[in-house]
C-alpha cells in the first residue's frame, strides 16, 4: 500500500470517527474550619474547585472562591465595585492555561508591571438572596407558578467575555439567563432530580430508547461524584431551557451535586452551539458552567 494511500484512510477514517469531548470531574473543597470574625477585613476563602485527573488520582485547584472584606473590593473589567455579601472566583496559580493579566505600577516603566490572579467571575448578590440560603429558607409550595419564583435580582459577570446573566429561582432549579453579549439570550437551567424522577437525557445518549436512558453508559453526563444516598445527596443536571435544537435542549451538559461536578461528553453539536450563542471557546464554557454551579452550590447552603 503506498503512502499516499495510507493518509487517504487516515483522513476517512479522522472525519467519519465521532468527536467528543471527554468528561472532566471537578471535586468542589472546603478549607478547614477556623473562626470567622463578624467584621471581615481580609477576603474569605469559601471554596476551591478541583480538576481530578483522567489519567492519575491527583488534583488539580483550578478556581479559589471568595467572598469580599467588609469593605468591598473593586476587581478589573468588572462593572462595579463587590459587596461583603458577593462572591468572586479567581483563576488558581496552578491553572496556567489562561494567561494572567497585568497591571502597570504607577510611574513605572514597561518592564514594572504587578501580576495579579486573573478574576474567572463575579457572582453579585441581592440583599434579599445574600441574607439567606435556599436550606434555611421555607421550600417553594407544590403548586407554585414555574414562572416567577423567587424575586431574584442576583447577576453573574464573566470578566473575560463581558457576558453577564441574570438569575431566577423557579420550583425545578435555577435558570440563568445570558443578556447583553449574544445577539439572542441563551438560557441554562441547573434542574433537581426529584427521587424516582426521569432524568434528561445525556449527551451521548440523546437518541436512545427510554430503556436505554438508564444505563450507565447514557447517564454518565448527569452524574457527579458522588453515587450512593441519592435521597440525602440532592443532584442538579444543567440543561438548555428552550430557543435550541431539540436534541441539544433534552441533553445534559453538567451534573452537580454537594461533593463536586462532572463536566463534558458533549457532541460536537453541542459545541458548535455554545460557541455559536455565546459562551466562547474551550476553557470560557467550562468557567461558564462552573461558576453557575458555585451559584447553587451556595443557594443549597453548601459553602
């Protein structure tokens, strides 16, 4: 067989095999307990969020979480200034595949630059929703409209992109919405699997039987870390809430629940259609996806 004959397969082969991108788990760890004072002059570190290696058992910390002093923090490309009550996300100096922005010193020349952890995003929060979780909270009435739960007027902001979303509570989850960036909103709804319920339909298996639907092998994206108590673990799976394509909006692009999340085995439909609404490219999607997840996560009471 010439060579020539050998890259014409290689090539068939590269284009009829299916691309996926290959799912990545997130432990979300907690800093040791250690006493708080009332009046916070330093910022607090609530949480970090992990990358477990597919090849190894090590971790990798990729985003540290904060909540600001008492007396606020102002934080680059931000529209405005944090509260006590917000909570920000910085890029770990461990996480090295974005690059760090710089900042000029004053009256320094080119080379007299201060380097300063890079802010992946800013979760802003009401006085209403800062002052209160979702567990010390009463739990939404059985009946209640799906539509307007819960006056939320909490935001969420991607230094990175510019892209902010807003944020609603409704008797299924947490729906957030993109608003300014994208010619047309798109929006993502972190969904709770109610015990015994159906759960959407995962990426890989999005045109399986019902049958189908409960195997391992199609409800991998849906799954966290976590696979025992399910009834004592709540779980939330992260769909597209209607303008997509049916079969991208019945997919589950993330699974999150108490101890961490599961990220990816997104088609490459999937991908197209995150690029093409907004959420950007590669690392940009998963500090999307993530950052609403710290959301809920704190919503829960979980930090």
């Amino acid at each position: 067989m010439s060579s020539q004959d050998s890259d014409t397969e290689s090539s068939i082969y590269s284009q009829t095999k299916p691309s996926k991108i290959p799912k990545q788990t997130f432990p979300l760890a907690h800093p040791p307990p250690k006493f708080t004072p009332r009046l916070r002059f330093l910022p607090r570190l609530l949480l970090q969020i992990q990358q477990l290696s597919s090849t190894s058992h090590r971790v990798l910390p990729i985003l540290d979480i904060y909540q600001p002093p008492i007396q606020g923090k102002s934080l680059p490309k931000c529209p405005r200034k944090l509260h006590a009550r917000d909570i920000y996300l910085l890029q770990n100096d461990a996480y090295t595949n974005l690059p760090a922005p710089t900042r000029p010193r004053t009256g320094a020349g080119e080379a007299n630059v201060t380097q300063f952890p890079t802010t992946a995003g800013v979760i802003y929060l009401s006085p209403s929703s800062s002052s209160s979780c979702k567990r010390q909270q009463n739990q939404t009435p059985q009946g209640g409209d799906s539509t307007g739960e819960g006056n939320l007027t909490d935001e969420i902001f991607f230094p990175a992109t510019q892209q902010a979303w807003t944020v609603s509570e409704t008797h299924k989850g947490y729906k957030f919405t993109s608003v300014g960036a994208a010619k047309d909103g798109i929006t993502l709804e972190w969904r709770k699997r109610t015990p015994g319920g159906r759960r959407p339909v995962s990426a890989s298996g999005s045109a399986s039987t019902d049958s189908d639907a409960n195997t391992n092998t199609n409800t991998n994206n849906g799954k966290a870390c976590e696979e025992e108590f399910k009834d004592e673990n709540p779980r939330f799976v992260l769909c597209v809430s209607g303008g997509a394509d049916p079969r991208v909006r019945r997919s589950g692009l993330a699974g999150l629940e108490k101890k961490g999340l599961r990220v990816g085995g997104w088609e490459a439909r999937q991908v197209r259609y995150l690029e093409e609404v907004g959420l950007g490219q590669g690392d940009q999607v998963y500090t999307v996806i993530l950052t609403l997840g710290v959301y809920v996560s704190r919503a829960e009471g979980w930090l």
